[in-house]
C-alpha cells in the first residue's frame, strides 16, 4: 500500500516501483478509485510498475468469479485484479507495467518468488548476451560492452561500470576465439580502470605472451609484481626472461 501511494501520490520518487499484493482494499476501495479517476493526470515517463497477485481465493474460485465474492478472505484480489483491469485498459502514457498472479502463493508467501520476477522485469537491460557475439567477429566485443554499460548508466542515473572479474573473463574468452584486437582493449581496458590490481596486469601479461611479445609481457609481469607479489606471476616472469 505504501508502494502504491507513492507511485500514484508521488510519482517522481523513484523510477521503479514493485508492489506484491497490495492491500488496495483499503478505506473500501475509495482511494484507489479516486487515483484511478485521476491517473490521466499523472507523468508516467519513464516509470516502471510491477504488481504481483497471490491467490488468496477459496477452493473453486478464479480470478474472473471471486469478483463477485463478498468475504473477508479476498478483499485484497477484489480489489488488486480490476486495478490491473484498468491499467490494462488505460494505458496509462509513458509507464512499462507488468503484473502476474502466483497461483501457488498467499498474501503472506508471494514476497520471495515475485521479488525475484520483479527485479528480473524493471533491470531486463542490466545483462549482456554474449551468445550472438561469439559468431560476429565483424563486432567488436570491447565496444559492445562500453556501449552496453553506457546504457545502463544513462537508464540508472548514475556511472556503472563492468566488474574487473567480468571483463577480465570475457578478455580470456577473445584470446580462445583468436579475437586478439578485442582481448586486447578489454585486458586494457582493466588496466586503466583498476591501476592498483596486480591481476590486472598479469593478466595484460598473459595476452603478450601468447602473442609472444615478450618485452610487453616482461614489463606487463613485472608491474603486476610491484603491486603485489605472487608466486604463479613471477614464475611467469622467469620463463619470460630465459
């Protein structure tokens, strides 16, 4: 109910707003009626709304039949499924909605499985599909990931940028599939955003060995030495050196 308030009272809050079962049941439905009259009014732009429906319903009943029920039990579908009803036939301007109803949950179980299926629906932008780069070297896997985290800033407000582990895996990868240029920036890549760690080094040190340049790998090995000491990297080194 606090979540429903402040998408239809307050609606420049936030961005995105999840609302599991809401008790829209509330003061016999006056205030949600009274938002729905008003719902022309609001500015949806760019807001994200997902509403999850558990089934708080007698043996025997539906979404289309407990309408006309009148118990205690489902005063919450009562009142949460013609919301959605409306939204649906409403098209509020501007605003991404999804709702869906858990047949296997109640009021009080829906939380953990419609959490889930609610972060998964508002962030639907935040993963990268690898899977149809694997076979396009015409693209370069480096730009899409700098373009890809781009977005993610631009839609978040605020700078992301790819985990040192995340790129370093997909710089390795390139290496596998002979895409030298793009393990290249991306190994680079991790360098320059993460000047302090010994790993990342090392690992721009692998890639010049494999291309057996040898004085890049010796200088990669040994500044990921400076940084930190480790008995894998300076073996590395040794062999680099003979």
């Amino acid at each position: 109910l606090t979540v429903m308030n402040a998408f239809l009272d307050h609606t420049g809050l936030f961005n995105a707003y999840i609302a599991l079962d809401p008790s829209l049941w509330w003061d016999d439905q006056r205030w949600i009626k009274k938002n729905e009259d008003e719902l022309a009014k609001h500015n949806f732009n760019k807001k994200s709304l997902f509403i999850a429906i558990a089934n708080n319903m007698p043996a025997g009943e539906d979404t289309v039949s407990v309408l006309k029920d009148t118990s205690y039990i489902t005063m919450i579908p009562r009142a949460v499924i013609p919301f959605v009803h409306f939204l649906r036939s409403s098209k509020p301007a501007g605003l991404r909605w999804r709702s869906k109803f858990y047949p296997d949950e109640r009021h009080g179980t829906v939380e953990l499985v419609s959490e889930y299926d609610a972060l998964r629906y508002l962030f639907y932008y935040y993963s990268l599909s690898t899977a149809e780069l694997i076979n396009r070297p015409e693209i370069s896997f480096a730009s899409v990931l700098v373009d890809h985290y781009k977005m993610i800033s631009q839609k978040l407000g605020y700078n992301v940028e790819p985990t040192e582990a995340q790129v370093n895996d997909y710089a390795y990868s390139c290496m596998e599939l002979g895409r030298w240029n793009d393990a290249y920036k991306l190994f680079r890549m991790n360098t320059e955003n993460h000047p302090q760690s010994s790993n990342a080094f090392d690992s721009l040190g692998d890639y010049y060995a494999a291309r057996g340049d040898k004085p890049h790998a010796i200088e990669a090995y040994t500044q990921s030495l400076r940084l930190h000491e480790t008995e894998d990297t300076r073996r590395k080194l040794n062999e680099m050196k003979k």
